[in-house]
C-alpha cells in the first residue's frame, strides 16, 4: 500500500483558505479531504496524496495564501497513522 500523506494550511480568514485550495489542488494530484472552520476566524484546509506532491502542494498554497491574508502555519505529516485519519473522520 502507497504511503498516504496529510498536508494542512491553516488561515486566520475564509479567504486565504480558499486560495490556498484552489492552489494546491491545481498545483499537483491531490485530493480536498476537507476544510475546517475551527473558531476564532482560523481555517484549516487537509490534503492528501502522495507524499511529493502533497509537500508541493502545500508549499504552494501557503505562498498563495500569505499573499492574500493571513497564514498562520502548513504542515505535512508524510506518512500518516491510520489513528490519524480515524481522529479527523476520514478513511485512509
């Protein structure tokens, strides 16, 4: 089985958000698992794929989003546990 990873980019504001989606998901083969509005005006946006592609994904995205608001971190988890996706409710 393919290592799966996660790649998030968190935003304080809808806007950056969604850039950054739009980036990411045009930037390599990734797939939106979901975004999350999580209080306080902070948006988190999950990606999975493979693992080069979700790093360039979330690279990108973070660069688009800084550009038009306010990006508050990205992150990848390379290869994630199954815990992990279990903990965020989606399937592996």
């Amino acid at each position: 089985m393919a290592k799966v990873a996660l790649g998030f980019v968190e935003t304080r504001g809808d806007t950056g958000s969604v850039v950054a989606i739009d980036t990411m998901v045009k930037t390599a083969n990734v797939d939106l698992v979901k975004k999350v509005g999580i209080g306080g005006g902070y948006v988190t946006a999950i990606i999975r794929g493979e693992v080069g592609a979700v790093k360039s994904a979330v690279d990108a995205g973070a660069e688009a989003a800084a550009k038009v608001g306010e990006l508050v971190c990205a992150n990848v988890i390379a290869s994630a546990h199954e815990d992990v996706f279990n903990l965020i409710g989606i399937k592996k």
